[in-house]
C-alpha cells in the first residue's frame, strides 16, 4: 500500500475509496481521537502557568483504532488527512499528524467540499498543508470551552445544584430567560380598528387628514363612527409592477431555521441528515454525496455550479426565466472557506433520487435542491394595487395583488405563500356605498417566545456562536432542564432562570451578548494569524479566575429543600438531594450520617423488581433522559430504557415493557397492542 486516506466517518470512506480505487486505503478516526485531559489546575488539562500549554490524551475508547491507524501509517508513503473542511477538521488533521507520529514530507491536507467522482480526484491532486492558525484558533475555542465550563459549571453544581454552564450556552440561555421577563412585564393595552366592508373587498382606517390615527378606546371609534357618512370617495388608485426576489441560497443557520419552520425539524435532526447527504447516498450505479458540506456561512456560489444550473433553467423553464447570481453582503466573522450549500449537481433532481432516500432524507434535499435552483431564477413579479378612500377627512385603505410573472416561485412556490388579491375595477372619484362599517378591539401581544429557528437566528444575528454549534447548544440547554418546549417555544424553568441570575449577579460583564461576540471575533482574528492564541487566552484568565474565587465565597448555597421528615437513624430533617440519577430523599446531616430513604417517590415506583427484592423505580441520566431501574443499584443492575409493567410474557415468561404504543417482551418476539383506557 503507497497512499493512506483517513477520514472522520466510516460512511464517506467508503464511498471515496471506490473513487481513488485499489492504490488508495481509506479508513476513518471516527472523529477526534484526542481531547484535552481531566488533570492537572481544576481538572482542566492545560498547564496555565506555562503558555496554557494543553495536555492532551486518547479519547476513551478511541485506543484501538489509533493503534489501527499507526499501523496503517507505517505501511504508507504518503498519508492525506482529509478531515472536514472547517476549524474543527483542521484540528482533527493536526491531533492525527501528532498523535500518529506522521513527519512533514509524508503528509498532505485535502479538502473534500463535495464527495462526487470528480471532486474528490481533484481534490487528492491539488492537497495542501495543515494551516496553523486555523488549528490554533480551533484549540483556543476549546481551551476557553473547557475553562469556562468546568469552573463555572463546578460552582453552579456546587452552590444551587445546577447542572452545568458555558460560554455560549449561557448566553443563549440568558436570550431566552430575558424574553420570558418581557412577557411577563408585559402590560397590554387596547386598541380599535375600524373596517369598511364594500360587496368586492374591506378597506381599512388608517389616517385622519395627513395624519395617522390611534384609536385607544371604544369611546375614540365610535366617535370616529358617528363622524363617518354613507358614501365613500376614491380619492387615489396606485397601480405599481413590483419585483419579488428570491432568497440566497442556504448557509448552516438558514438551513436549520428554513427546515424547522417548513418540515418542522429540529436544527439537531436537520444536521444529521444533512450530513447523510453529503457523506454519500448509495444510487444505482454510484454513490456520491447529493450535497456540497454543510458547514458553513457563506452564500457564495462556484462557477462550476453556476454554469450548468443556468443552462438547466433555460432548458426547462425558458430563457426569461433565467436571473442572476446574488451578491450577498459581507458580514463580520463570516468564514468564506467554502460554499453555500447546493446539490452537488443540479441533474440529480429531487424525484430522481427519491427511491434511494427516506422520507425525510428526500425533504430535506427537496428543500436544498430548490432553494439553490430559486436563487439562480428571474425574480417573481406581481401587479400590486393601493386605493385609498376618503370619507369626512378620514382615510381608508384597501390593497390588492395579482402574480404577473412566476419567476422563482416555478420551483420554490411549495415553501413561500403568494396569493392572489384581486380588487374590481375602481377609477378615482368613484362613489362606493359601504354594506356596513365596523369597530374591532385590539390587545396589544407581548414579544413571542423564542421557537428552535428564531433561537438561531438571534444568534446568528448577534454573532455568538458559530454555525455548526447551534444545534449543540440548544440540544445542551434542553437536555440539562433549563428549558421546555410549549407549543414548540422555549420557556426557562425555574433552575434556568435561578442559573442565569446566579452567572448575572457574578459574571454580567463576561456571559453576556457583547463579550461572547467579541471573544467570536478575536478567534477569528487568531485563525487569520493577527493574534497570538495564548495571548487571548491570558487576557481572558486574568479578567475570569479573580471573578471565579469571589464567587465561590460570595456566592449564597442553596439549602436542600426537607421534606417535613425526620431521619429515622439520627433524628435530623430529611431533605430532598440531587444524585446522578435523579433526586433522592437523605438525612440532612451527611456525611455524618449517610441514611438514605428507599422509594424516597412512592409516585415514581414502577413495579417490584423482577431480579432481586428491589422495586423498579423512573430515573433519570445525567442528560436528563428518564430509564427505569432497581432501587438497589448498584447491587442490582436492573435497567431499561423503555417502561416495564407487571404483566409477564406469556410466550417466554420475560418482562414486558412499553414501547412506541405497544405492549412488547423484553426477549422474545412477542409484542400486542396497549388497551386504552376508555372512560
């Protein structure tokens, strides 16, 4: 074997092995292999005093395959790192160049944007080196991830049970508990409208005069009513052609808020997918990636790509039909490295490759393939009408719209409303008898919660975080009980808000908006070789630690909650405590007296436990994912992630357990339709 390919996902190595055929091994890390160690200063694995110089070590369970991997690089001439094309695949080119041992002169970088035939050959001939800076940058994000998440989660855990938090989760927490304090701030007031209604359409009040109206009370319309006569004026009729564009293409955050509001995905199952099909979908005579990388924020398109697609809409559509490629604005900390995200070819249509993807798979390249084409095709245009009619100084509008040309909306009509508002023909200074006149009450609504997609674009906007983290934060905060989902919105519960006051009261100038956008900017300063990484890193220690150690003095302890129980050993209150999996009632004078209370929730007993004398009992993991399991762990090592009842299979004599709806056994094959309960 001459040439060593090493990839992070076993799916897309085999789909770039049969590209490179038999003078190339390509094989996977499985992602990173290395993270920075759990010793040393507070557990974080750097050496602060010297240069935060970081300590890095295997991954757990990640030991045999980099035995594997140094075998296979001893067998090589010459190894391709060709890790994701972002900061975090160069990081994870450089951990594999170190921790394989593998020199300069035996090593090349390759970017696979795309995993199609074409592409991936021409990536192996054009490679390039691992870039440092961008390394550097990727290894001071995590090194400031760590430090700030271990001590500040530590204190957290230590003063009022929370569970854990971060530089940018804490930030996106704090949006959504500072917009649960508007809401309830909130004061409504009321409103009127008054509408005309005429036999073809409704015009509404909107001006006294030149100038506009606020009508604040019932007393305010029906003044206004009494004013008004019969007869109506037209006093203008404006007909104007208006362009309608099309959106640019997608980035990482416009995706997931695009497929959250049109599909109802989750930014987490949004990039999953996503990255299925760009890893490679098995076809009938190939397998190749459907789409460029999906990590990203630029909204650039090639010229390779755009060629062709122009071709294809003139072909299909016709030639006015064809537009023009957008230039999108440049904004700060966009990283340009790559592209938007496209089909890798715009012949691959969306029910040609149907039968090779699941349902979802095939929404979401539905979604990508006609968001690209759309970008690329002639804008929409319509007819818009503006009547303004007058009555006693009063001015009421009505407007009305008819599509004149389709434009983008041939392909992207399924994801954007556009109907038709037809009003009759009217001329100025038409008299129009009204068929009656109305007063409507109005409250005014508080600002709206935060949903998934409105979450990210916040962000986005904002500039915290970065496009491939949003998912992770927002799956982070969810899964330690800061949040809940109602109605697909998220309200803070109360150990989120008590986190988010709790890191205001000690750290307001450090978790906040302001700083953590900055702190976006200086790595990407670092990324472009403009700042010494550690530099960063000792400014940000030196303003951090000090704030640190006064809030673990000042910072007041929650007391556990008692229950009105006494400890039957030693005669102290019980309390209510949090272990790993779950509360649980214990004596209050721990560790002098380490009684702890069997079934402390009569409510969460399950069932007797099928093992041993124990009862099954509902708990919960560190992530806060509920399994059931014996109240005598760790004697008992009883565990099921689905619900077990008291019935006892009657093909095999096994436990029976809950799942999807059904009634199934926990060994065998047997499974019967849940009995629901009628009354």
């Amino acid at each position: 074997m001459k040439n060593l390919v090493i990839v992070e996902s076993p799916s897309k190595s085999k789909t770039i092995e049969k590209y490179l055929g038999k003078e190339y091994k390509v094989v996977s890390s499985k992602g990173h292999i290395r993270d920075l160690a759990t010793s040393g200063s507070y557990g974080l694995g750097v050496d602060i005093e010297n240069g935060f110089t970081p300590n890095y070590v295997p991954i757990k369970g990640k030991g045999s395959i980099i035995k594997e991997l140094k075998k296979d690089v001893k067998d090589s001439d010459m190894v391709f790192l060709a890790s994701d094309p972002d900061r975090e695949g160069e990081a994870i080119a450089w951990h594999l160049k170190d921790a394989l041992g593998i020199k300069d002169n035996q090593y090349k970088r390759v970017l696979f944007h795309e995993i199609t035939h074409d592409k991936v050959i021409d990536a192996i001939h054009h490679p390039t080196v691992i870039d440092d800076n961008l390394v550097k940058s990727q290894e001071t994000r995590r090194i400031l991830d760590r430090i700030i998440g271990f001590r500040l989660s530590k204190l957290l855990q230590n003063k009022i049970g929370a569970k854990s938090a971060g530089r940018v989760q804490s930030v996106a927490l704090k949006l959504i508990v500072d917009r649960e304090r508007e809401i309830q701030a909130f004061v409504a007031e009321e409103y009127y409208t008054i509408i005309a209604k005429f036999p073809e359409y409704d015009a509404e009040l909107f001006r006294y005069k030149e100038d506009d109206i606020e009508l604040k009370s019932c007393e305010d319309a029906n003044l206004v009513l009494s004013k008004l006569k019969d007869v109506y004026t037209v006093e203008s009729v404006e007909k104007k052609e208006k362009s309608k564009k099309s959106k640019f293409p997608f980035i990482t955050s416009t995706l997931q808020q695009e497929a959250s509001t049109k599909l109802g995905f989750s930014a987490k199952k949004t990039m999953s997918i996503a990255q299925k099909l760009y890893e490679g979908i098995d076809l009938e005579s190939e397998t190749v990636g459907l789409i460029t990388y999906m990590r990203t924020d630029s909204v650039r398109l090639s010229d390779d790509f755009i060629a062709p697609a122009m071709k294809y809409i003139e072909e299909n559509y016709g030639k006015n039909y064809i537009g023009y490629v957008k230039k999108g604005k440049k904004k700060e900390n966009v990283q340009d490295a790559h592209e938007a995200i496209r089909p890798t070819s715009i012949l691959r249509e969306p029910l040609k490759v149907k039968k090779y993807l699941s349902s979802d798979e095939f929404k979401l390249y539905s979604l990508i393939y006609k968001r690209t084409l759309a970008s690329l095709m002639a804008d929409a245009k319509v007819n818009q009408t503006v009547v303004i009619l007058d009555n006693c100084d009063y001015k009421f509008k009505t407007t009305g719209q008819v599509l004149l040309f389709d434009g983008y909306l041939k392909v992207y009509r399924d994801y954007e409303t556009n109907e038709d508002k037809i009003l009759p023909e009217i001329s100025e200074q038409d008299e129009c008898v009204a068929l009656d006149v109305v007063s409507e009450q109005h409250f005014t609504k508080p600002p709206a919660r935060y949903s998934e997609a409105k979450l990210i674009k916040e962000m986005e906007d904002l500039g915290i975080g970065r496009p491939s983290t949003y998912a992770k934060t927002i799956d982070t905060i969810r899964d330690r009980g800061y949040v809940v989902m109602e109605d697909k919105r998220f309200v803070p519960t109360e150990i989120g808000i008590e986190t988010t006051d709790k890191l205001q009261e000690f750290f307001s100038d450090l978790i906040n908006v302001e700083y953590t956008r900055d702190m976006e900017e200086e790595l990407d300063e670092i990324a472009l070789g403009k700042l010494v990484w550690n530099h960063v890193l000792a400014d940000f220690y030196q303003l951090f630690e000090p704030r640190v150690k006064v809030a673990f003095n000042d910072m007041e302890k929650k007391a556990p909650v008692e229950t009105g129980e006494k400890c039957p050993e030693c005669g102290s209150p019980l309390v209510i405590r949090k272990g790993r999996y779950g509360d649980f009632v214990a004596c209050s004078n721990y560790p002098n007296c380490k009684y702890i209370k069997k079934e402390s929730n009569d409510s969460l007993v399950i069932m007797d436990c099928p093992l041993c004398d124990g009862k099954i009992v509902e708990r919960k993991t560190r992530r806060g994912k509920i399994f059931y399991g014996c109240d005598h762990y760790p004697k008992c090592k009883f565990a099921s992630w689905d619900k077990p009842i008291k019935e006892k299979c009657p093909k095999c004599g096994k436990i029976l357990v809950e799942h999807n709806g059904k009634i199934q056994c926990s060994e065998c094959d047997y499974h019967k339709e849940k009995e629901v309960d009628k009354d």
